[in-house]
C-alpha cells in the first residue's frame, strides 16, 4: 500500500489554478434571499397554461429592479431633495420674479399623504421578511430611505436649509407601531448593514447591552 505524495509546492500550484465561471452567487450580503422575493397573488398549485408561481415570482423581481423611486419622481416633476419641508426663514424669502414657484416654503409633511390602503404588506410582514428559517436572528430588510447625506447635522437638525436629501440604500432594522415609524440604518459602500465594529445588524440593533 501506498500513500499519496503531496508536492512541496502544493500551496503555489492551488494559486495557479484557474477556475471558470459559476452560477453560485459570491456577492456578500446582509440581506435574506427571500426578502428581496416579491408578493404574488397566485395558487401555489399551478393551473394548465398558467405561468408557474416561481418565474413569476422571478420575472416581477427583476421588473421592479429596473425601478428607481428617484428617476420615477423626476419624471413627474418632482424634486426629492423639497420633500422633506424646512425651517420657515422670513429674511429670505424669494422675489415673485425669481422664482416660478409659489415663494411660501412647503410646510405639509409626507405624512399627512401617506397611505397604506394599496400596501401589499403590512409593516410587520415586512419585517417578518428578515427571519430565516432555523435561524433565530431577524436580519434587516432591503429598503430605500429619503435621508440626509449629512448624518450629523441631519441628526441635530433634520430641517436645515443645509442639508441635502436623496434616496439611500437602507436596511429597514425595526418598526413602531405607535410612532408608525421605520428603524433604518445606511448600507456601507458594499451594501452591507454593519455597526461601527463591523458587525452585522440583527435584530433591530438590541443586543445584551441594550
């Protein structure tokens, strides 16, 4: 009997390899698969000449990731950095000649529009969205958020003139049910959802110290 002879080089020759390409998804994420996954109405019991539940599943997944919230809100006119209303400044309030909009500042919040009537989940199916099976953390859920790019004085001071608001890639991390408010929190350059240590964000942020 005898035993296989490793080269001395083996670490340099496993270097050299080349591999091909593969269908495995590498990209890291913090994101459960089944939140990016939309909702459809259909039986899961597929009816003859009628699409399977899964390629519909996958075609409206990739329809509504050609979607951009800020794209579609510009075609319409609308600038989503007015969204958010301001401090009301009397000394400098623009001449009617200078400007082709009404001169009184926008004062009425999203919120007094919002409606959830046509929402297809409810909040706390949404969260639900970040539990994976035999897991017991509940990891954040992909979102966009109009916020400030300015994350300290957004904090001090939400409705300075100074600050300029876009839609940011979120990870949606909690929500209250008496405020009606999201917990939210900026994805990092990889699109990662992480504290300051670089640990993931799981269970809305509650940890053994609070």
């Amino acid at each position: 009997v005898t035993k296989m002879k490793i080269p001395g080089n083996f670490k340099s020759l496993l270097d050299q390899q080349m591999v091909g390409p593969s269908t495995e998804d590498l990209s890291e994420t913090d994101f459960p698969v089944q939140s990016f996954k939309p909702k459809v109405q259909m039986p899961f019991k597929r009816i003859p000449g009628q699409n399977p539940r899964k390629v519909e599943e996958e075609r409206r997944r990739r329809l509504y990731l050609t979607f951009d919230i800020a794209e579609l809100l510009a075609s319409k006119g609308i600038d989503s950095n007015q969204l958010m209303p301001r401090h009301y400044d009397p000394d400098n309030i623009p001449c009617i000649e200078e400007t082709k909009d009404s001169v009184f500042p926008i004062y009425l919040p999203l919120k007094v529009f919002d409606d959830d009537e046509y929402d297809c989940r409810t909040p706390e199916e949404w969260i639900s969205l970040g539990l994976e099976p035999g897991s017991s953390d509940r990891k954040p859920v992909p979102g966009k958020a109009l916020l400030p790019t300015d994350d300290v004085l957004g904090h001090e001071d939400p409705k300075n003139h100074d600050l300029i608001y876009e839609w940011i890639d979120v990870g949606v991390l909690d929500y209250d049910k008496e405020t009606e408010l999201y917990l939210v929190h900026k994805t990092d350059k990889k699109g990662l959802v992480r504290d300051e240590e670089g640990r993931p964000i799981v269970n809305g942020g509650i940890t053994r110290e609070g």
